[in-house]
C-alpha cells in the first residue's frame, strides 16, 4: 500500500468515525430534548383580565415567562414553594421570569384585582 492510499484510508475512517458520532450526538438531542420556555401573555385592562382561570402545564425547571400588559399597578404572586413576587406597573410589555422547584398546582394571582390568571400544573 502507497503512503498515498494509507493517508486516504485513514481519512475516510476518520470522516467516518465524525459522522457517526455526529448522528448518536442527534439522537441523543432526540431522546431528551430540553423543556422550552412556557410564555403566558397577560392583559389587564379596566380591571378585566385575560387569561382569567387557564389551566397551563409545566416541568420542574422549566423557564416560565408572563409577558403583562396592565392600565393598573398590581402584584403578581405565584403560589409555589418558594413563592414569587413581582411588581406590576402599569405599563405594556413587561416581563417576569421564574421557575418552579416542587412539583403541583402553582396559582398565579393578581392581588390587588383578587383574581387567579392561571393554575400551572408542574410535573417532576
Ligand atoms: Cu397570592
């Protein structure tokens, strides 16, 4: 065998050995993708709320992001352990970002409207 022909078989190995590590890499990705972010899009506007009472649902970790628009300051208080709280001004576009750490239902309530968002059903 030439030198010519040792250094291509070796490449063609080594091209070989890449993509079959590069599909296992795909499958992989497949087999447990990352939990996107959940985004709930909140409006509150002469004291009506939309969504009011959805039932949404969510993994343990996975980043949730409440996307408000208000005409009124209020709080916005996420019932998990531990809890959150966020301030809600009144202004469009705002944005609050939490996770959850212990599986269950996890209310998401205005307290000065005294109203319920959403419940988010966290799984493990
Ligand atoms: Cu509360």
């Amino acid at each position: 065998m030439s030198v010519l022909t040792r250094i291509r078989n070796a490449l063609i190995a080594a091209a070989v050995s890449a993509l079959m590590i590069g599909l296992v890499g795909c499958s992989n990705t497949a087999n447990s993708p990352a939990p996107g972010n959940l985004t709930v899009n909140v409006t509150i506007a002469n004291r009506q709320v939309n969504p009011s009472n959805a039932t949404l649902q969510a993994k343990v970790g996975q980043p949730i992001t409440f996307h408000i628009t208000s005409d009124a300051a209020d709080e916005l208080h996420v019932h998990s352990v531990p809890d959150h709280k966020f301030e809600i001004a009144a202004a469009p576009n705002q944005t609050f970002q939490f996770t959850v750490d212990v599986p269950g239902n996890v209310d998401v309530e205005l307290h000065h409207l005294d109203r319920t968002i959403a419940t988010i059903q966290v799984r493990p």
